[in-house]
C-alpha cells in the first residue's frame, strides 16, 4: 500500500518567496496533520483536519501560514512569505479518524529559507 | 497545559545492551500514551502504545508499561540491535482528541 506522500522532499528557497507543501495521504483515511520539526523545538502540530475540515490550527505560528485539503486525497500547507525562521522538517501524517489510530506519517519535506 | 519530557540525549549503545528510555508527563486529563520512532530519513511510526494505568504497550521487543502515580511511560528493550538505530518520540493525546504532544526525541545509536 502507498503510504503518506509528500512533496517536494527538499525545498531551497530566498526569503519572501511563496512555499508550497503538498501532500497526500493514505486512501481512506479521514484525519490528516501537519507537523513541523526544529532541533528547538521538537515536533509541533501545526494544524489537522477531519474528513476535510480543520478541527484544530492553534499551531499555526501566524498569518504566513495557511493550510488547505480541498479534497480527501489532497492538502497543502501555504508559508507566504517566508522567513528564515520557518527553516525545519515539515511532516504530513493521516490516520483513520480516532485518538487510538496510529498516524502514519510521510517522509517528510526539508524547507531551507535563505 | 500537557507535556512530555523525555530524557536528554543522543544514546549511544553495543549490541544487545539493555535500553531504558525515561518519558514523564503532565496531562489536564486522563491521557493516552505513545512511543513513536523514527528511522534515519523517514517519518514517524507508532511502535506502541497504552491508555489506562497499569496497561503494557510491546512491540518488536519493546515494552512500555503506565504508571500513573510516577506519571511515566518508560521504554525497554531487552537486547538491542543495530537496527533499532532511531530517534525515539514519546507521546500523549488528552481527552480523546487525536491532537498528539511530543517529547523532544531521543537518539539512539546501537554500534555492533
């Protein structure tokens, strides 16, 4: 079976720039999440959706970021513009919806914001 | 508010060597307990979890048992082996929400 995809893997970008995270989780899976990685401050949930709808996006650092899943086979997490700062591992992850179902998570993309 | 603190690292340790890895908690509510890992180059996996006191979590030769009077949720493997070479999470989810709170990670590095 497929697993979580993430696109790209890396991303090299100048500080200002519009970045696009894209993701697809595992079919027939109804709960999807955002995290983000830093050596400071471990992993963080940004935000995560329930059968498409944002249920919790108190993560989200500020305004800069935004998140979408248009569809339950899409999502896509939006930093414009982006700073230096925003520099980490971000990591998609999809579960059947429950607090008792793991979450399977992608590779992950390494964001570098010059 | 919730949280996980784990135990500093990076570990570094031989072939079939015994492995704890100390995770505590703070939880507004009755939480659920997890221990995910994560292979060089890949995302998270969940290896085990428990959600009541006294409940044992295994997989792969690991266990984990929760302690509510402690607030802990201690990883051990008996015997490690080069390929549990991984940075280990612990985790807790609150109240039934699938909102998942991380420890920082530990890194293990298991040398044959």
């Amino acid at each position: 079976d497929a697993g979580v995809i993430q696109s790209p893997r890396h991303e090299v970008t100048e500080m200002g720039q519009e970045v696009t995270l894209r993701c697809k989780p595992i079919s027939g899976h109804n709960s999807l999440f955002w995290y983000r990685q830093t050596m400071m401050r471990g992993l963080e949930l940004l935000i995560y959706f329930n059968n498409n709808v944002p249920i919790d996006d108190s993560g989200m650092p500020e305004d800069r970021f935004s998140a979408k899943m248009p569809n339950a086979s899409f999502s896509t997490l939006k930093i414009q513009p982006s700073e230096p700062r925003d520099s980490a591992v971000y990591f998609c992850a999809s579960s059947l919806r429950g607090f008792l179902q793991p979450q399977h998570f992608g590779d992950g993309t390494r964001l570098s914001i010059l | 508010g919730d949280s996980v603190t784990q135990m500093e690292g990076p570990v570094t340790l031989s072939e079939e060597a015994f492995l704890t890895i100390n995770c505590t908690y703070t939880a507004t509510g009755y939480p659920s307990l997890f221990w995910y890992v994560q292979y060089p180059g890949e995302g998270l996996q969940l290896l085990l979890k428990a959600t009541k006191a006294d409940d044992k979590g295994s997989n792969k030769g690991f266990e984990a048992t929760y302690r509510k009077e402690t607030t802990s949720f201690h990883l051990e493997k008996g015997s490690v082996q080069v390929s549990d070479s991984a940075v280990y999470f612990c985790a807790l989810s609150v109240g039934g929400s699938e909102k998942l709170v991380f420890g920082k990670g530990m890194k293990l590095t298991v040398n044959p």
